[in-house]
C-alpha cells in the first residue's frame, strides 16, 4: 500500500513538472508581484505609474521641453554646459515609482529588477532605429570598492538584455572607474562634474578605436557621469558615444527659465 502511495506522489510530481515545462506559469510584476509582466517586465498597472518620456524633446540631452510653441531646440542645460556625447535618451522620467525601483535595484540589492529595466530599454530601442547603429554597448563602470559593496554593478545587468536584442559586443572590460567618487545626490552642478574629472580610463583602447559606442547607465541628472565616460572614450578613439538611461532627472526651473528666455 506505501508502495503504490509512493508511486502515485511521484507519478504525480512528473504530471505537474511536464504540465509546468508545456505551460509555463505567467512570471509575476516583480515591482507589485500582483499582476503578470509584460513584454517590457513590468506589469501594466505598475508600467502605467512611469512617466515615459514624450515630445518635444532636448535634441542632445532628451529631457523634455516644457512648450513646443516656443520651438526650443535645446534645453537650457545643454546651452550652458558642454557635453561630449552627441545624444542621450532616456526612457522614463526620474520620479514616482520609477525612482522607487531604481532605488531598489542600487541601493537594496534587487538584482533581478536591472534585468526587468533593462527589457524596458529594449522596448524603447525598438520604437527608435537610431539606436540600432552603435557597434559596441558599454555600462557605465564602478568603482571596485562600490563594485564590492552593492554586488553588481546595475549598469551592466541594464546593458545585458539590450546587448542580447541587438546582437552587438558588451564592453564591460574596456573601462575602468579608478576614482572613488562621492554620490552625487547631494552635490551641486558644479560640484558633480568636478566630482567625476578623471575618474575614468579606458584600458582597451583597441576595441574603442572607430567604434560607435552606446553608454548605459541607470540615470542621467547633471549628465556629469555620462559626459565625463564619454570624453574619455573620445579621446580614446570612439567615433562616437551615445547615452541610454533608464530615467532621467527634470528641474522644473528649468522649465520656467525655457518659458521666460523664449528657449533661446
């Protein structure tokens, strides 16, 4: 009588594994673990709490403009500040549950949560061919002590779904982040770009030489970080560095002083 009792708990075990092998259960929103994901990773209800980033836009950094009737070409970051990528984008803006999950993934080491966002930059990139061109994907690197501390680095597990849809090489071995810089949360503008000079250096310069290259990284505030990334693969012979972020920051006095300027 055990015998058979055991027969038919293993039969059974073997039903529910094939049963679950055919017809996989739906994963669950990891964000709310309520609802079933979807194609981005994220559920509907929790994708529609994300402010995406719509028109006009700043054509070099992608935050978006406050009037398109005073036809602004550029915010009024970019006009007073230098950057050296040639374009960012990002797909969300920096605030509400966005910036919740992003905390997560940083700062409370939620792992899986870089691979669900870094599907989301794979739904934007297929709404925006110009982004196919790049032929080599690089994350935006950190410092190994940070390295040591959080367990990953959230740049490169954003970079790694993207690099598997567009079938191009993932440089996470061609620059390094010597300076151990301070957060940047709670520095000024200026502060954030002496903050970041010289923290980088490309060690593979080869790779980088000619190469059209898309920078990753989680978010772009000041754009200090990316700008600084990018100056140093320009001057090691990148062709061109792009920028992809999951959020980017927007100052509403930014908004005001495009109002007041005319967004000259």
């Amino acid at each position: 009588m055990i015998k058979i009792s055991k027969w038919k708990w293993m039969k059974g075990q073997i039903c529910d594994g094939m049963v679950e092998l055919l017809f996989p259960a739906a994963e669950m929103c990891p964000v709310c673990h309520q609802e079933k994901s979807e194609s981005s990773g994220i559920g509907r209800n929790c994708l529609q709490k994300i402010a995406l980033i719509t028109p006009p836009l700043c054509l070099k950094c992608g935050r978006p403009q406050r009037l398109e009737v005073f036809n602004a070409k550029y915010c009024q970051q970019c006009l007073v500040t230098g950057y050296y990528f040639s374009q960012a984008r990002a797909v969300g803006l920096y605030e509400g549950l966005l910036r919740e999950i992003l905390a997560e993934l940083k700062y409370r080491y939620r792992p899986e949560l870089g691979q669900v966002l870094g599907k989301l930059l794979i739904e934007w990139v297929k709404l925006h061919r110009e982004y196919h061109d790049p032929n080599l994907i690089i994350p935006v690197p950190i410092n190994t002590q940070k390295l040591n501390q959080r367990g990953y680095n959230q740049a490169e597990l954003l970079a790694n779904p993207l690099q598997k849809y567009l079938g191009i090489r993932l440089g996470n071995d061609i620059m390094v982040r010597e300076k151990l810089t301070e957060s940047q949360n709670a520095l000024s503008k200026v502060e954030r770009f002496l903050n970041v000079k010289g923290a980088f250096r490309v060690i593979n310069t080869k790779s980088v030489t000619g190469a059209r290259i898309l920078l990753i990284d989680d978010i772009l505030t000041t754009g200090a970080t990316a700008s600084e990334a990018a100056r140093v693969l320009l001057r090691a012979g990148a062709l061109d560095v792009k920028v992809l972020t999951v959020a980017i920051g927007v100052m509403d006095a930014q908004w005001v002083e495009n109002i007041e300027d005319g967004g000259e």
